[in-house]
C-alpha cells in the first residue's frame, strides 16, 4: 500500500486564503512562491526511484547541474524539469507566456541552453543522463516504467546490481 504524497510548504511562507477570500497576489509574491527544491514532481521521482531499490544521493552539488538525483559511484543523475521553465516541446504545460515575451523567450532559450551545457558535461564525466518531465510525473506507471528502463539500461558491474544489497550496516 502507497502512502499518500504530503505536500510540505516552504518554511518562510505564510498559509494564504483561497483566490475568492483574499486579494491578488504581486507577480512578485506569485514568483516568490516558486521552489527550485523538493518540488511535487521532484518528490514523485524521488519515491519511485526508491520504491526500485536504487539509492541515490538528492542535489549533488559538486556535479556539474545539481542534479536532483545522482548516484556518484554508479555514475547517473536523474535532472526533474519544469515543463514551463524548460520549454518541454509538444507539451501542454510549456505554454509561451503572453506578456513581456522578449524577455520571457530569451530566459527559456538560456535555460534549454544551460540544460544541455549541464548534460554534455555529465556525459563527458562518464554519467548517464536522465531528464524526467513535470508532465511524466503526474502517471506513477508511467514514471515507474521510465525510470526502470533507464536503471535497466545502465550497465551493472560484473556481480554487482543498481539495487541496495542486503548487507549488514558497517559499525
């Protein structure tokens, strides 16, 4: 039996009433509202990366991205997009924003641009790169099998497995 997702907010922001019982939020107050970490979609691919048995490391800072998940030994990481802020082409959440475009297109461009610069330097470092999308996020089968085709086609080491072995803990 799954549990359930509990949605934690951000320690620095306020509970606010719903849209009909308040005033409307500043475009500044609406982007202040936007986390980089321990996002929904984030969450989702974390718990089904480890409801594989794969372990993992979340926000490696020393690697060239901050992946969202990396395994530094088995050499992968896992980035979780946005699909607004990455531009996810052909899909319905990527939608273009309607005012201030030229600022807008340039800044997507510049983040699809950063995204690769990150990738090829994993990929340079000997890495597997996976990028999981906001909108693959929302189907758990889905997720599941993406992720156990990207774990299946990593090769293991002679005798060694992906998954956590059933060792006892080191004292």
């Amino acid at each position: 039996m799954q549990r359930p997702l509990m949605r934690r907010r951000a320690p620095n922001l306020e509970k606010i009433a719903p849209r009909r019982l308040r005033d409307p939020l500043t475009r500044s107050q609406m982007m202040g509202r936007i986390r980089s970490k321990n996002t929904v979609p984030e969450v989702r691919t974390r718990s089904a990366v480890y409801a594989l048995g794969v372990r993992f490391r979340a926000h490696v800072t020393d690697l060239s991205g901050k992946p969202d998940l990396a395994n530094k030994t088995r050499r992968w990481a896992i980035f979780v997009h946005g699909c607004f802020w990455h531009s996810h082409e052909g899909c319905q959440l990527a939608s273009k924003p309607r005012s201030n475009t030229a600022y807008w297109s340039e800044k997507l461009v510049r983040n699809q641009e950063r995204d690769a610069l990150h990738h090829r330097a994993l990929r340079d470092l000997g890495y597997e790169v996976l990028t999981v999308w906001e909108c693959e996020t929302r189907d758990e089968s889905r997720l599941r099998d993406a992720l156990a085709e990207f774990f299946d086609e990593l090769a293991p080491k002679p005798g060694g497995s992906l998954k956590a072995t059933n060792r006892p803990a080191r004292r």
